[in-house]
C-alpha cells in the first residue's frame, strides 16, 4: 500500500472535481443490485469508462466500457507513470456526503490484476482496510487530490459518518485481465 497525499495540488484537485461535476462531462447513474434476496440501491452514485470492449461485472451488473474521454485519458498516463502499471478500466464512485459509504469488500472479480490507484477529490475520508495477516483494521483518512495504491483483494470499505462532509469523488484506476 501506498499512499501519495499530494498528488495533485489543491488547484488541480479543485478544477478536476468541478469538471466531474459539471453536466455533460460524466454519466453519473445510481444502480440497485441484490444482496440477501432483496434488490437494494447503491449508496452512491457511479460512472465509468475504459478501453472499448472491456466489461467490468460485479455485483451481477455489466459495465462495458465505450472509451476514454481525452480528460481522463491525460489523467490515467500520469498515474501510470506514478503507479508504474497499467491501467484499462476506471470507476468513479460520487459520494453527496457521509452517509453515501462502500460497505466492506474486496475487488476481487474473476479478471482483476494489480493494484487499484484511487484518487481522492472533496471532502476527507476516512478508509478502512483489514491486514491480511493479522486481521486487524487500520484506516487512512483520503484526503483532496490524495492517491492511494492498493490491492483490491484486500477487504476494505469507505464507511459512513455522521460528521457532516460535503461531497466527495473517488476515482479507481484499475487492471482487468479479460
């Protein structure tokens, strides 16, 4: 795990944050998918894009990939330069505020390889990790313009506060090998 606070300055973090916000530049959706019988919405909203043909499925639900706005394909080479790997596929997951969370998991869908590089934008927060190893859980609090490299197969979570936060973006560069 790595974590580079700094990635990008306050202002990069800033104007990349307004412009996944403005309408027109991203399909922001909200899903539902089942778990324990009983279809249940999303607790946030989600987009994605990568190279074309790809299909990230996870949680019973497809998400073909149609290409890369050149935005976010300028944005994916310099992380791959800092990450040194590749990457093909990104979800972005928005976040309105505390109480939109991603439950304890792990990214370990049939296909996926490397590390995750998740670049935070908004609002602080806090994300737990279990250690393999030991059990244990730790956190790191992700803050504006923050990237973290990973191994999805790790179980982690983004979970809920009552602390109010404004919003917050996280955008997860991934591998997928299908």
């Amino acid at each position: 795990m790595l974590y580079k606070r700094d990635f990008l300055t306050c202002k990069e973090a800033d104007d990349w944050l307004r412009w996944l916000c403005e309408a027109g530049n991203v399909s922001w959706r909200q899903e539902s998918f089942r778990i324990f019988g009983r279809d249940v919405m999303a607790p946030r909203r989600l987009a994605w894009c990568g190279d074309r043909g790809l299909n990230y499925r996870y949680t019973g639900i497809d998400h073909p990939a149609e290409g890369w706005p050149s935005e976010l394909a300028a944005l994916r080479e310099r992380i791959q330069t800092f990450a040194s790997q590749q990457f093909n596929f990104l979800l972005l997951n928005r976040y309105a505020d505390g109480r939109d969370y991603m439950g304890w998991h792990r990214d370990d869908e049939v296909g996926c390889a490397g590390n995750i590089a998740s670049l935070s934008l908004g609002a602080r927060r806090r994300f737990r990790f279990e250690s393999e190893s030991s059990g244990s859980r730790q956190h790191i609090d992700l803050e504006h313009g923050s990237l973290l490299l990973f191994d999805g197969r790790q179980k982690h979570c983004l979970a809920k506060t009552a602390r109010p936060t404004r919003e917050r973006i996280n955008l997860t560069f991934r591998l997928l090998n299908l």
